[in-house]
C-alpha cells in the first residue's frame, strides 16, 4: 500500500509540475522537487526528478535557432556551473538533511518574493566575465545540495536582457547540463533502484502530458495572474519545507522514509 500511494502521488506531481512547465515556460523541476521533498524526502525528489527535468529541459534547449551563438556566447559558464554540481552534491550527502532541506525552502521564498516584487536586475555587459563565473558555480552548488535549478541563472540571465525565445533556450541548455551532471554526481554516492527508474520514466510520460495540457489552457487565462499565483504557493511551499526538515511533529513515517538504496 505505502509503495502504490508512493506511485500515485508521485504521478500526480510531475503531471502537475508539466502543466506549469507548459504553462509558464518553467518550474517543473522545482515544483516536482517541492512537493516530494514536502510529502516524501529531498533524497526520493532529486533521484526521481532527473530523467523527466533531462528530457523537458532537452526539448526546451534545442527548440530554437539560438543553440549554437548560446553555446558559444556561455560554454564557460555552462560547464562551469555543471562541475560545480559535484561539490554541491559532496555537501548534500556530507550535511544534515535538515539543513539542505531549508536551504531549498529558502531559495524558494528568495525566488517567489524576488519575482512577485516585478522587478528584473540588469547587469552591465562589461560586467558579464566578472559575474558569470560566480554566478555559474553558485548555481551548480546550489543544485547539488537541493536539485533545484532556477536559481540563480534565471536571474542572470534576465538581468542581460535576453528576449523570450533566447531566454528560454538559454534556459533549457543550462538546466539541461545541471541535470547531467546532477545525474552523474548523485549515482557516484547512491545506486536508485530499478523501481525509481521505472518510476522515473512514467513519471517523464505524465510530465508531457501535463505539458501539452498546460499549453493549451494558456490561451485561455490571464498568463500574469497564474504566474502572481503560482509564485505566492511557491513562498507557502517553501515556508512547509522549513518547518517540515525543523519540526520532527510535523513528520510521519512517509516523509522521512528514503525511497532509494544508499
């Protein structure tokens, strides 16, 4: 029975996380990763999280005609940021859970405030070579402590002033690479059961689903109301995390049950 609830559960979220990715252009990484670290654990998020987060963020890097002057304009700050992950990912399985839990539960607050606040950073283009490299592996480390990706390249790359089918290709081959490498880095520290990779996969199928879904219900409702709405659930979201990894009352058997072999 707890491995069928684990199943559905986790089927739901990616369907859901797929809509808002298909929705608003981003989030179903971070939004899978949330709501399993919130009903289950950060350990079962991130191993479930990498195959559908590598085939959507794929799609998104190569669906347009900016891939190579991307590549060419930041390899450094792509690999950069994809060999900070290891170190990320050394701390997360160095550190208390508890503490890499609230990280995420902080960054989610930073990122939901930040951008209902409606405003954009801009950084000067002579500035670029200085902040990219610390941006870049902050970004890695950040994503191998918590698995989430957005931040802080999304701001970064906003605050160049990048335009919307750029933006979400630059997006795409970043959050692509940090998934690669997340991949890599997590099975250097723990084998993932068969059942998780199956799991994986199905959950990948449901992500397009909710995807295709979410497309298609942007046409009909107001784009800036969603987003204001999904951000202030992101900042409740975030709020839950913390209080979950500090407040072992708030925990059940589920939530602190690792869902893959160390």
């Amino acid at each position: 029975m707890e491995s069928i609830y684990f199943v559905i559960v986790t089927l739901v979220i990616f369907t859901f996380s797929g809509f808002v990715k298909g929705f608003i252009g981003v989030g179903l990484p971070t939004i899978s990763i949330i709501l399993i670290a919130l009903v289950f654990d950060l350990y079962s998020a991130i191993a479930l999280v990498i195959i559908p987060a590598l085939v959507t963020n794929m799609w998104q890097a190569i669906n347009g005609s900016h891939f190579r002057s991307l590549i060419a304009e930041f390899w450094l700050f792509f690999l950069l940021s994809g060999l900070s992950v290891f170190v990320g990912t050394f701390l997360f399985y160095s550190l208390n859970t508890s503490l890499t839990s609230s990280i995420l539960g902080i960054i989610i607050i930073f990122y939901g405030v930040y951008s209902l606040g409606g405003k954009t950073l801009k950084i000067d283009k002579t500035r670029t070579r200085i902040y990219s490299p610390i941006v870049s592996i902050l970004n890695g480390i950040l994503t191998g402590m918590t698995g989430t990706l957005l931040v802080p390249s999304l701001l970064f790359f906003q605050a160049l002033g990048l335009k919307r089918q750029r933006l979400s290709q630059a997006l795409g081959i970043q959050f692509s690479i940090l998934t690669f490498f997340l991949a890599f880095a997590t099975r250097s520290y723990r084998s993932i059961e068969n059942e998780i990779i199956y799991l994986s996969l199905a959950a990948c199928a449901c992500a397009l689903i909710g995807m295709s879904l979410g497309r298609r219900i942007s046409l009909f409702i107001s784009d800036e109301r969603f987003k204001k709405f999904f951000l202030s659930c992101l900042i409740i979201l975030g709020f839950l995390i913390i209080f979950k990894s500090n407040f072992a009352f708030f925990s059940t058997g589920r939530t602190t049950q690792n869902y893959f072999n160390p």
